[in-house]
C-alpha cells in the first residue's frame, strides 16, 4: 500500500523533473502553470483578445478615427476613398496591446511556434462565417529574414486558417526587396519603402480569386497595400486583409494627412 507520504514524494519528483523540461509559470502572467504543454502560457492569458473598440472607423479598412471628421458621407476614410489601399476589407482580433501583444512577441520573436495554433483561433473567430475565400495567402517574409528567423509567422497563423476551413494556402507573390524596418517611419514614407517591394511568382494566375491574404500586426496597413496590390496584378478580384492585431494609432500623429501629402507629390 502507497501512504501519503510516498505519493507526495514521488508526485515532488515527477514536478521536479518536470519542471527541469517544462516551464512553471506562465510567461505573462507569472503564474504557476498546472497543465504540461508546449505553450509557456496559462489559459487565462489565452483567452481570445477583446476586439479593438472605435466609435468612428472606415467601413472599408476598419481604421478607428477620434472622430467622424476623416470619414466621408459613405463611412470611408480618405485613403479608401482615393484607392490607396490595396485590400477590399480587414479584420483583425484585438488591438496591438496588452496580452495579444506579448503573445505575438513570443510566437514571432521568442521562436514559441505551437502558439500557431490558439493564435489561429482568434483569427478564426473575428472572420464573418460567411465569407467564402478561394485561397489563403500568408504575408512572405523577404528570403533573408526568414532564413534569420527560421520559419514566417504568417505562414504558420495561414496554414491554421487554412486546415481548420479546407481552403487551399497558396504563396503567389514573393517579396523582392529587403525592406528596411518600417518602425519609425511616417506612414508617407513606409509607403515608398514598401513600393515595388512584392512580384507575383511565375504559376497559376489567381483569376478572378478571392483571397484572405494573413499578417500578424497592422500597422498602417502600406505592408499589407503593397502586397494586396500585388496580388490584384496576379489577377485576384478580391484581397480580404485578416491580422491578429491592429496597432491603435488614434493617439498618435496623423498618418492620413502624411499618407495624401505624399499622393499628392507632396513631401
Ligand atoms: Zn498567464
Ligand atoms: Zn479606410
């Protein structure tokens, strides 16, 4: 017969040895994690992000404004209106902050690749069910940074979408040019950085498609325009844009005012 005592000190031994393999504490929360998984994250912190809330936003690009002064009589902010952004419409589970913004930094900086899967499930839960896509399309990462970091985040949140709905991932554009990182630039500018930044890859044409193109962070969306474009040029009739986050920039400077100075030929 096994006493207390015994099962006490072999339960001690096990979670020792355990802990040696796993991670005990939830890496954003700091709590002691109960269930043995490849994801340091406790199920709290997994809980499915609150959406990004605005009073004001384009219906297009879903960008949320302080007020209804950048949208015109149709709900559209002017870079919709003027066709500057790529994509048809956007979606995005939760705003660049908080516990979405640590589990993203651990995904795609920290190398935590079977977070894939409950990241997935956010985006999986924002899209309209019904929406009907004939290809899913993960953001490509340049050649160079993703040899650096050793798989596409993008990929991996596409290749989710992709098993959970049985709708074909395809990779038709490639990135061509090594983009200087667009932190710190104004919106004008990350829009020259990323021009002629995609091509469309020699292979099936995507005529008439409809495609969710995946990225994990939005920011002002240029990254995301250029590659829409470049998917429209490959023959798509429809790009939807689907990101786990959405940087808030409300509180920020204009980047709309900045984006039309430079449409216009401004500087
Ligand atoms: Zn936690
Ligand atoms: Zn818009």
């Amino acid at each position: 017969m096994v006493t207390d005592g015994v099962r006490h000190a072999m339960r001690r031994a096990v979670c020792g040895l355990l802990d040696l393999l796993f991670p005990d504490e939830c890496r954003i929360c700091e709590q002691p994690l109960h269930e043995i998984s490849r994801i340091p994250v406790c199920l709290y912190c997994l809980k499915q992000p609150q959406a990004l809330d605005a009073e004001f936003f384009c219906r297009t690009c879903r960008t949320p404004f302080l007020n209804r002064y950048p949208l015109d009589e149709t709900g559209q902010c002017s870079l919709c209106r003027l066709g500057l952004n790529g994509f048809d419409d956007v979606y995005s589970a939760g705003a660049y902050e908080g516990n979405l913004r640590k589990l993203i930094h651990l995904f795609k900086f920290e190398g935590v690749r079977p977070l894939a899967r409950p990241l997935g499930n956010f985006l999986a839960q924002v899209l309209p069910r019904e929406q009907r896509f004939d290809a899913i399309v993960p953001m490509p990462l340049h050649w160079r940074r993703r040899w650096q970091r050793g798989f596409n985040q993008s990929e991996l949140l596409a290749r989710e979408i992709s098993r959970r709905w049985n709708v074909p991932l395809r990779s038709p554009v490639r990135r061509k040019k090594a983009t200087v990182p667009q932190a710190g630039l104004t919106s004008a500018q990350r829009r020259k950085n990323v021009q002629g930044a995609f091509e469309v890859k020699r292979g099936p044409r995507l005529d008439g498609l409809s495609i969710l193109l995946i990225d994990d962070v939005l920011t002002t969306g240029a990254t995301a325009s250029a590659c829409a474009r470049a998917l429209k040029r490959g023959g798509a009739a429809r790009v939807s844009l689907l990101t786990l986050a959405r940087r808030d920039r409300r509180g920020g400077m204009d980047v709309q005012t900045n984006s039309l100075a430079s449409a216009a030929g401004g500087s």
